[in-house]
C-alpha cells in the first residue's frame, strides 16, 4: 500500500474523476494479472492498493449517488480482499463495474476485458 500511502486528498481531489477511476482501474488491471494462488500476497496488496485509490475518491466525492455506489463497490473488493485465493472471475465482473463508472472509463472495456 506505502506505494499511495502518501498521496492526500487535496492532491487526489486535483484529478477529475475520470482520471481516478482509470487510476483505479490500473491497478485492477495490475491485479488481474495475479491467478495463482500462490499469488496471494502480491494480490492482496494489489487489492490493499485499490481499496486505498476508493477511499480517497469516497473521501473527495460530492455527489451522493456516487459516493454510494462507489462504497458498494468497494464492499465487492474487500471480499475479494478476504478470499484465500484468487477468483478471476468476481475480478473481472467487479473490474467491469468500476468501467462503468464513467463514460471515459467505459471506452476502455474492449482494451482490457474484452468486448461485451
């Protein structure tokens, strides 16, 4: 986590939420790349650093509406935080969700998971 561990609010409420969800989403991408179970502490703390780029974006959200459905979301990636072995599947689906967050983010669905 120490690898966001020092960027604050104030600097994280400069980026447009565009640009947070596809920082998010870079290291949802990192993630998917860990299958194996005996990646599990890599995994983890690639989730550790997801679940730290939400809670500042949760931190610096206005709109309420979001700001709810940016929490459920990060409910889905502290259970997958909790797994005892990766599941790409719950991965992939969660990561979808957080695409389509946004429009500019939604562009990005065909690069990294495929078309559909």
């Amino acid at each position: 986590m120490s690898q966001h561990a020092s960027l604050s609010p104030e600097r994280w409420s400069g980026f447009g939420l565009d640009r947070q969800i596809l920082m998010i989403a870079n290291e949802m991408n990192r993630a998917a790349k860990l299958k194996s179970p005996d990646d599990g502490p890599t995994l983890g703390r690639a989730y550790e650093r997801v679940l730290r780029l939400v809670d500042l974006t949760v931190e610096v959200q206005e709109r309420p509406t979001l700001l709810r459905e940016l929490l459920r979301w990060r409910d889905l990636i502290a259970e997958l935080y909790l797994l005892s072995r990766p599941d790409p599947a719950r991965h992939a689906a969660a990561f979808r969700v957080l695409l389509r967050f946004t429009p500019e983010a939604s562009r990005q669905i065909p690069f990294v998971l495929g078309g559909g």
